[in-house]
C-alpha cells in the first residue's frame, strides 16, 4: 500500500513538473524582430556628418534611402562626406545648384548595392551609383590600394580617400570619406559655346539702279544738246535756200 500511495506521488510530480514547463515555453516572449534601419542615427552617431544630414533631409533622399533599405535584396552602400569636406568646397558651390542638380548630388554618394572592403578589392569600374542624367547613369572609379586597404574613389574631377566605415552590416555600408564627390556631369568643363553665325549683308541692288536712273538725264541732256547743236544747221540751210531763191528771182526779172 505504502509502494502504490509513493508511485502515485511520483506521477502527479512529474505531471506537475511537465505542465510547468509547458506553461513556460507557451508564454516565453518571442524574439524581436530586427528593427528597421536609420541612416540619419547612423550618421548622427558618428559626430560629423550635419552637414550631409541636412543635405538629405532637404532632398529627401534620407526617406528614400531608408525605404530601399527596408525593402532591398542587394542592399546599399554611401559615402558620407564629414563636415570639413563640405567647408572645403568652394563658396556657392551648393547653392549654385538646381534643386534636381542637389538631388543627383546626394544620389551620387549612393551605390545600389552592399559592398564590403574586400568586394571593392574584386570590383569592376566604372561602378554605377544611383544618380543619373541626360547622359545616363553616373559613376565612380575606385581603388584599392594593393599593399594596404586603402581605398580611394574618384568622379573624374575629384578623388576621396575612403577613412573608415561608420556601419558593415547587410544590407548597409556607410564609408565615410573626405571630399565631398562631385559628379563630372555637374563639375566637369563645360564644352565652349557654338561661334554665332556671321551677319550676311544683303546686296546693294538698289544703288545700281539709281547709277542707271542718274546716267538717264545724262543722257537726255546729251541729246538736248544735240538737238540743240542740230538747231542751228537747219536754220542756216533754210536761209541759204531763201538767198539762193532771191538770187533767182532777181536774175529772172532782170536779165542781162
């Protein structure tokens, strides 16, 4: 009797440990999910990047940026220039740009995809960034030094060294760099204006006809002038008509 009361004490012991343990994993909390991704903390982390943080902002790439990160397969990789990258910009160099120029700007420091320090050793240029214009899409050149790290990116009217990254976790890399990339499409030579066509000056027809209209009383006076030369020669043959006829008439009336 004492053997069955144990067994049965036993049983209702395990059965009470089984039900705890049941109750605990019910209600243990699920893992958070990864929360969402913010570029604009990122950078403010850093301490020196408000000037590429206000520059977002008023373009609105930030929430643009921060949506594709939430919804991309390949991921995101910029350059984020420090402040002093932008003091060394020469002065109106931002504000001598469009609003959409601006847009490209930012855009410019924007890869479409994630890429770590070792892919950038592997990669192939000229690398697409994400803005583009009339003459297509923009790109970047960049190196890797091969006895270092190292990289350095250049637009074809600047270069920057890249200094280190701010964050390397996909689906995000945030390299910061010391220049501010200026895009050749935006910052290159401007090719030279076309020559103005010359003027042609139209002909002077009209002159000659005047010289023509001059050379008509001219011509008129040379003929008054001839008649009035042929005036007198009339005038003399009949009055040596009008002799010879009175010479007549007296010699017939008064032969010899």
């Amino acid at each position: 009797m004492a053997v069955g009361y144990s067994c049965f004490a036993l049983a209702a012991v395990l059965l009470l440990l089984l039900f705890s343990a049941f109750e605990a994993a019910t209600v243990a909390p699920a893992p958070e999910a990864p929360g969402k991704l913010n570029l604009t903390g990122i950078l403010e982390k850093g301490g020196q990047y408000e000037n590429f943080i206000r520059l977002l902002k008023a373009t609105q790439v930030g929430e643009q940026i921060e949506s594709q990160l939430n919804n991309s397969f390949n991921g995101l990789t910029i350059f984020a220039p420090t402040d002093n990258a932008f003091d060394n910009l020469k002065a109106g160099t931002l504000n001598g740009l469009s609003s959409q120029e601006q847009v490209s700007l930012v855009l410019y420091h924007v890869l479409p995809r994630f890429y770590s320090p070792t892919t950038f050793q592997t990669t192939s240029n000229p690398v697409s960034t994400q803005a583009s214009g009339g003459d297509g899409v923009y790109t970047v050149n960049i190196t890797a030094s091969s006895s270092s790290s190292q990289l350095n990116v250049s637009t074809g009217v600047n270069q920057a060294p890249v200094s280190n990254h701010l964050y390397l976790d996909f689906p995000l890399a945030v390299y910061s760099v010391d220049s501010v990339l200026l895009p050749y499409q935006l910052f290159g030579p401007k090719p030279p204006a076309a020559a103005p066509s010359p003027l042609v000056k139209p002909k002077k027809a009209t002159p000659r006809a005047a010289d023509s209209t001059a050379d008509a009383p001219a011509t008129t006076a040379s003929a008054d002038q001839s008649t009035s030369a042929a005036a007198p020669r009339v005038i003399s043959k009949a009055a040596a008509a009008a002799a010879l006829l009175a010479v007549l008439t007296v010699t017939i009336a008064n032969p010899l």
